[in-house]
C-alpha cells in the first residue's frame, strides 16, 4: 500500500464514521475531510465501498 492510498483510506474510514454519527451534509464531510468537492467524495466512496455515502448512512441508519 503506498502513502497515497493509506491516506485515502483513513480519510474514507473517518468519512464513514462520520456518516452514521453526524447529521452534516455530505459537502461539509467532504470539505471537512479534504475532498474538494462532494461529487469526487461520492466517486471515491463508491469505488471504494460499492455504495454512495448517502446509501452507506440510511443503511446503516436502519441496523442502528
């Protein structure tokens, strides 16, 4: 794993964790996170994950 991708990988772990316990919007996780855009957070995410960010927080909205 180089530098680049551990640190997207902690920025997205700290995104998800965000998600499910904050009520922010997704541009204010983003900005708050690095990510210069929500658009590019959602790109991201999803290539990482296999889901938006926004159906990673209702689902787990629904197991909580």
């Amino acid at each position: 794993m180089t530098f680049s991708q551990y640190v997207e990988s902690y920025r997205l772990q700290c995104i998800r964790e965000e998600l499910v316990r904050s009520s922010k919007t997704l541009e204010q996780i983003a900005l708050e996170n690095g990510f210069a855009t929500s658009n590019y957070l959602h790109y991201v995410f999803k290539k990482a994950y296999g889901v938006t960010p926004m159906q990673y927080r209702r689902y787990k909205e629904c197991i909580i």
